[in-house]
C-alpha cells in the first residue's frame, strides 16, 4: 500500500504544481491580491505531499520491497541499510523524484525569504517555480514512475551499481542536485522581473544570495563527483570531460557568470537584460545537464534517444521553460534601462570580460559535448569529441579568465587611471612571476613555458586575493572589509589555488604500471614501495582482494597501504578501491590491477604532487560563497522581512 | 531589436537539433546488412593467434556478433551484461576493433571472458566488411549465418528484451536454441 501512497502523494503534489503555477500568476496579472496568496500555501501544500512521495519510496527501499520495480533494479537485501536508504537515488526514476524534492524545499525557502518583497512580483517567482515543479513531476509521473510494481515480485533485488556504492557517491548527487535545482530560483527571479517588465537593483540583490547559494552547492557536489571519480574509477585522473561531468560544468560556468554579472547589476543597475539571460541559460543548461546525467539521454551520443517518449517529453519541458522565458525575453528584455554607463578602464569592463570569457568557455564546452549529435543530425556519420579538444579549447578563454582576476579585483567601479590600477597590483604580480618562474625548477628540475605562466597567473592570482586582506590588518586603517569583500577575496584565493593545484598535478604527475610479487621493493617516484602480497577479505556484499604495500622514504615508514579489488556478489562486476596515502604536498595512489599469475598482481602507481589542492581550492570558492551570502546587506533584507511578517500580510485574511 | 530576438533563435537551432537527435533511432540504425549472409572475413582469436573466427565459425547456430575494444568505455558498460548472457549458453563473438592485443587480452581476464571466439582486427578491415560505424555494436546471426539485427550502443537487459529476444523467439525454438529460457525466454 505505501508505493501507492506515495504515487497518490505525488499526483496530488502535481495539481498543487499546477495551481501555484497558474492561479499566482493570473492574479498578478489582473491584481487579485487573493489569488496571488495562494502561492505560498499552494508551495507549502506541494512540499508535504513532495515529502510524503519521497518517504514511501524510502520506506519500500529500506524494507526491501522489491515488487517495485525501481526498488527491485536498484537495491539488495543484503545491500547495507545506509546504501538502501541512498539507493533511492541511484537509478533514474528516484533522481527525478529527488529532484522534484529538492525543488520542493527551494520553493519553501523562497516563500519564506520573500515576504518583504512586493506581493505581485514574490507571487510570480513562486509561480514559475510551480510551473517548473509542475513539469518536473509530470514527466516523472508520466515516463519515470518509481513507484511502478513488479508482479510477481522478484524474491531478491538486482543490487545498487557498486560504483555507487560508494560515501562519495551518496552526497555527490543530492549536491549536485540543490545546485542545478537551485538555478530554477534565479531563472523565477528573470522571468518574474520580465512578466512584471521591471528589473532594479533591488531585483539584483533579491536575485544573487539565491544564486550565490546554488553556485556553491554545484561547487561542492562537481568537486566530490570529481575527488569520487579519482578515487573510485582507480584511473588516478581527477576529470574526464565526459557529458556527465560537462553537464554539470556547463552551469556552473553560467551560474559564475551570472553571480558576476548580478554584482553589476545590483551595483551599478546595468548588464540587466545580460543578467537576465545568463540566470536562464544558467537553468537550461541545468535542466539539460540533470536530464543529460540522469535520464540516460546522453550517457553517450549513442544512447541519445535510448527512450524516445521520455526524450521527446524533456524537448516538450525545454521548448517550454527556455524557449518561453527566451520567447518573454526577446519581447520584454528592451524595456529594461541602464542606469549608467563605465569607462574601459572600471571594474565592469573587467566584469564584463569575465562574462564574456565565462560564456565563451561554456560554449565550448556545451559545443564539444553536442558535436556528436550535431555531426549525426547532418548525417556526416559518428564521431567523438574527447580530452584532447576540450583540454586544449577549454585553456584558451580559461587562462585570460583566470589572469583577469588579479586586475580585475582591483580596478574601482566606473573608471580608473591605469596607472593607478598599474600600482596597485605591481607588487603581487612580480613577485608572483618571479616565484613562478623560479619554484618549478627548485622543486621539479624541469619546466613549461606553459607550466611557468600557470603556476605564475595562479600565484599572481592568489597574491593579488590577499592583497585588500592584509594591507587592511597591516594598516589598519579605512573601513573594515565586508562579508561580501572577504567571500570574494577567498573565493578568487580559493581559484589560485586550485590552478597551482592543476597545472602541478598535470605537469608533475608520476606515473608508472608494474608487475609485482610479494616481497619485491619498488622503487618509484621518489619513495621505496614494500609489496606484502594479497589476502582475500569478505565485505557484507562483495569478496574483495586486498593488496598491502609498505610505503618508504629512505627506509622509514611512512604509511601501510591497502588498495582493493572487490567482486560484487550480485552483479559480478570487480571494482577498484585505491588506497591513497594524502599529505598537504603529494598524493601517492595504489590500484591493484589484475593476478597475472604465479603470484604477481599489475599493479598501478601514481605519484601526484598538490593535488590535495583541487579539493582545497574548489572547497574555498564554495567557502567564499558562504561567507559572502552572509553579508549584511542581504541580512538587513532578512531583518525586514522579520519586521514584515509581524505585519498581517496583505490579503492573507 | 535583433540582439534580444538572437537568444531565442539560438534556442530553437538547438531544440531543433535535440529534435533530429530524437528521430535518429540510434537502435534501430538500418544496416546494409540486414538479411543478407554475414561478410566473408577470417580473423585470428585475441586469445590464441593460431585460431581463427571467420565466416564459417559463424554458420550452423545462432548467434551474437559483438563489436568491443578496451579504449571503448561503453563497451565496458555492457561487458557485464554480455558476462551473463554467455553464461546462460548463448555463443557470442567478438570482433576487437583497433585494439592492443596484450591491452584486450588484460580486459579479457580482469573482467571476464564472454566471447567463444574474439576476432583480432587491430585495422578495424572486417569491421568495415561488415559495415561497423563505432563501438559497441552487436549482430544477431542467425543459424543460416545471415544477419538478423543490428544494435549500436551497449546492449542492455533493456535493449535485449525489447529488440533480441523476439527475433530470437522468432528464429529459434528451444530445440536448436536450449539456452533460449535462461536469457529470458519462454
């Protein structure tokens, strides 16, 4: 009975979609202050029954019914509690449902978050979040039940994939996911500020702790998807360029530009109809992604149209949520005035290039991935557009991107002198060029021409970031910087530090496969390796082979690692477990390969120098993005609208 | 005027190439092949250069042609599935395409072994007689050796049940096909 609750649940939460997406709206087209109150009590409706929905379908995974058949594809009795209970979201009829959920609970944030703003624009953003909503759940209801049953009932279930199951495989997808979700909450903002044809600063400053809250998620959960594939695939790369990973790169480029291109607007109060579009390519290029990732429409170009209803009906949702807010655009977007203009020398023509470079990157990668299909569609055959393109195309707007920064950071609004902009990040510039050219041969013995701009533009980067910081403790004079100043100081901090991170890692990675049997010392990448032979160690659902090797340097010990090779019992598929010895400087990564008989095993050694720096890096944009959401001038919006609320709400009555 | 109009018009170029991307059924990809006898080939097995997979190996039974190569991530996907299939009896051949043969035969006994016979075609020359455009790809053979299906992309449980089996059910009987209940049969 429960899988039936909760599909009753959610065809319930589907006609309270419905209503919030039309009646709001409506009403804020004709002036009905009561229609226009529904939106929050509808919201609040649909998140319960949301809520129910996503309950029943834990409730069968955590009992083992497995006469639902997404239960059945994606779960084992003898799968561990915690995996049953995320398993929910390893197929793709849970992701929807997680996703609807998800959206479910930024609708109630927004609705409680913009009390203080005018009755008839909140009512339209939560309008279109209901339109979304709406969409979202009936194409889960109607192409991805996962509430439909298997009769008869299998006696046991087909297991979760062991790649997923995995810790970073569980908080990698709902991260991911309130990150893509969170887009549709800046799309509300655009298409609501376009129905009312009205876009000020106030706009702006609604709009970006929103979006500002979305990046950061999709920060997160790209960086665990990212550390996961290093560690679990046993490939010790860190990123692929697969269309998955494009999928959820692409918005995040937009959602940068579009945090970028707010503080413009809510500052200067230009850039509007740009903001305007970047918020809803941010969200099509996440509508895309989520359906790209999960709906199996583009695992690979071949598996493109591997279910054509459910292909078609995501068309249907694209033509009507970005082909709409686009159609709405091209009618509407003119009337939105600029407020001023700026000089070339200003911190919005810097903004501006990062906008430019940020889109063009996004392109680029958005071009890779549909080249495929495009090639196909004028029937020139197949081909496939793999790392060497986007390793290559991706640097040419993302180098530039990065040695903008450092200016860019420092260059006043309006206009400014350059030589007074030439003397403020002097400084941190040589000093970082001269570390830059230096370091690579002190510590590596070889360099790039490359590999000395990189690491050159991710020091000047990180110098110029500590600049403001520390000449405002030394000095200790002017103002004291803001939440907003010390979020972005981290955040730009946070990117130096994740391109040292990279171009380090790519240029100085040691890499070498061997055969080995127990007892044999290796000596590899700098360190002594003590190979103690392979045990076989039960796991609750897997047998695995475990590996031991004794990591030396100059004879002391400096860690026992135990890299695996499980067998999953149900599905039979081996997986590779490597063992990682971390420290702040290097990476030293184990895989045991294959038995190649008589006792030797292949295995795969990889000595990577700062990697530790990705997660480091991407971990401190994110942080930068929390600390500047907490700024004050979006808490004295969250005081007024405490102050609103103690008010009867016009209308509520 | 024209630069608000300009998003919109981008949009549509790309919906309407999802659109296209739809009405290619890459399931269903006609092969020129189709009902005609399977191509005269003759390659040497990955495993042991001294046998042979050709035409003839082909003739007498049904079967399945499966297209691999370890740089293929796809074909990794399906390997699994493949695994399963040939443990149920039903003869799969591989063709390796374009492959290392110390790399395929590394695949082979990490991830199992499906295939009776792996044809070893480093030039991808029997892949282009018998009209493959990538990999995966999997052929059904029919017990007279002429080419019944063909499926590009990883052969999954999915695909296996909506596509192969009523043709197999259609082809053969589990007189000639024993293995036919335990791949999902009657």
């Amino acid at each position: 009975m429960i899988p039936e609750f909760g599909q009753l649940a959610l065809a319930l939460a589907l006609c309270l979609a419905l209503v919030q997406g039309t009646v709001p709206i409506v009403g804020a087209a004709l002036g009905r202050a009561d229609w226009m109150a529904l939106a929050r009590p509808a919201a609040a409706g649909q998140f319960v029954f949301v809520a129910i929905a996503f309950g029943a379908l834990e409730y069968a995974f955590l009992n083992d019914d497995f006469s639902v058949l997404f239960v059945a594809e994606h779960s084992n009795s003898a799968l561990p509690v915690f995996y049953k209970a995320t398993a929910a979201w390893g197929g793709h009829e849970g992701s929807m449902l997680l996703w609807i959920a998800v959206l479910a609970v930024w609708t109630m944030a927004v609705a409680a978050g913009s009390r203080s703003q005018p009755q008839e624009f909140a009512s339209r953003v939560l309008g279109v979040l209901g339109i979304v909503s709406a969409g979202v759940i009936a194409f889960a209801f109607i192409t991805s039940n996962p509430f439909t049953r298997l009769i008869p009932a299998p006696a046991d279930g087909n297991d979760l994939n062991p790649l997923l199951q995995d810790p970073g495989m569980i908080f990698h997808p709902p991260t991911l996911y309130v990150g893509y979700v969170g887009m549709a909450v800046p799309f509300a903002f655009a298409v609501a500020a376009l129905l009312t044809g009205r876009l000020d600063k106030d706009w702006a400053r609604w709009t970006r702790p929103w979006t500002v809250v979305a990046w950061l998620f999709l920060t997160v959960g790209i960086t665990l998807g990212s550390w996961w594939a290093y560690y679990e695939l046993g490939w010790g790369g860190w990123w692929f360029w697969d269309p998955v990973e494009n999928s959820s790169f692409m918005p995040w480029l937009m959602a940068t530009a579009l945090i970028h291109s707010l503080a413009v607007t809510e500052r200067r109060g230009i850039f509007k109809s740009w903001t305007v579009l970047l918020a809803i390519a941010a969200f099509s290029l996440s509508l895309l992604g989520t359906f790209l990732t999960r709906a199996g429409v583009l695992i690979s170009v071949h598996a493109f149209a591997s279910d054509p209803t459910r292909g078609l009906f995501i068309l249907g949702l694209l033509a009507i949520f970005s082909g709409g807010s686009l159609l709405l655009f091209a009618l509407r977007a003119r009337n939105f005035e600029a407020e001023g203009g700026f000089k070339l020398v200003s911190r919005e023509a810097f903004l501006l290039a990062n906008n430019i470079l940020l889109v063009v990157a996004a392109g680029l990668v958005l071009f890779g991935t549909l080249a495929p299909l495009i090639v196909e569609a004028i029937g020139l055959g197949k081909i496939s557009v793999g790392p060497p393109y986007f390793n290559l195309v991706f640097l040419v707007p993302a180098v530039p991107l990065v040695a903008l920064i450092g200016v860019g950071m420092h260059t006043a609004w309006r206009t400014m002198p350059g030589d007074a902009l030439l003397r403020r990040v002097r400084v941190p510039a040589i000093v970082a060029v001269a570390i830059g050219v230096v370091a690579p041969f002190v510590f590596f013995d070889a360099a790039s021409v490359l590999t000395v701009l990189a690491v050159s533009i991710a020091l000047w980067v990180c110098a110029s970031s500590l600049l403001d910081p520390v000449r405002r403790l030394v000095q200790r004079t002017g103002a004291p910087l803001t939440r907003g100043q010390v979020g972005m100081c981290l955040a730009h901090f946070g990117v130096g530090v994740f391109m040292l991170g990279a171009t380090v890692t790519s240029a100085y990675n040691f890499e070498r496969d061997f055969a080995a049997r127990p007892g044999d010392r290796i000596e590899a990448g700098g360190y002594e390796f003590v190979f103690n032979g392979v045990r076989s160690v039960p796991g609750p659902n897997f047998v695995a082979d475990e590996g031991e090797f004794e990591l030396r340097d100059e004879g002391e010990l400096l860690a026992v690692l135990k890299p695996q090779v499980r067998v999953y019992q149900v599905q039979q598929q081996p997986m590779t477990e490597a063992a990682i010895d971390s420290t702040v400087l290097r990476d030293v990564f184990v895989a045991l390969g294959e038995p190649l008989g008589d006792n030797a095993w292949s295995v795969r050694l990889r000595v990577k120098p700062l990697i530790g720096l990705l997660w480091l890096g991407s971990g401190l944009m994110a942080l930068g993005g929390l600390v500047a959401v907490t700024d004050r001038r979006y808490r004295v919006a969250v005081r007024k609208t405490e102050h609103a609320t103690a008010q009867p709400a016009p209308g509520a009555a | 005027m024209w630069r608000y109009v300009l998003p919109l018009a981008i949009f549509v170029g790309i919906a309407a190439l999802f659109g296209v991307g739809l009405t290619i059924n890459p399931n269903h990809v006609p092969s020129a092949l189709l009902g005609k006898p399977v191509p005269t080939f003759s390659l040497p097995s990955v495993t042991d250069p001294d046998d042979l997979l050709s035409t003839q190996t082909l003739a007498g039974r049904v079967s399945l042609v499966n297209v691999w190569g370890t740089w293929c991530v796809e074909c990794r996907h399906e390997h699994a599935f493949l695994v399963e299939l040939a443990r149920a009896g039903l003869p799969i051949y591989g063709l390796n395409v374009k492959d290392d043969r110390a790399a395929a035969i590394e695949w082979l006994s990490r991830l199992g072994d499906p295939y009776v016979t792996s044809g070893f075609d480093p030039d991808g020359i029997a892949a282009i007689e018998w009209g493959v455009t990538g990999a995966p790809e999997t052929f059904l053979v029919g017990s007279d050796g002429t080419v019944l299906y063909k499926h590009i992309s990883p052969l999954t449980r999915g695909v296996w049940e909506r596509d192969f089996l009523p043709l197999l059910e259609e082809h053969c009987g589990p007189a000639d096909c024993p293995f036919l209940a335990a791949v999902g049969g009657p």
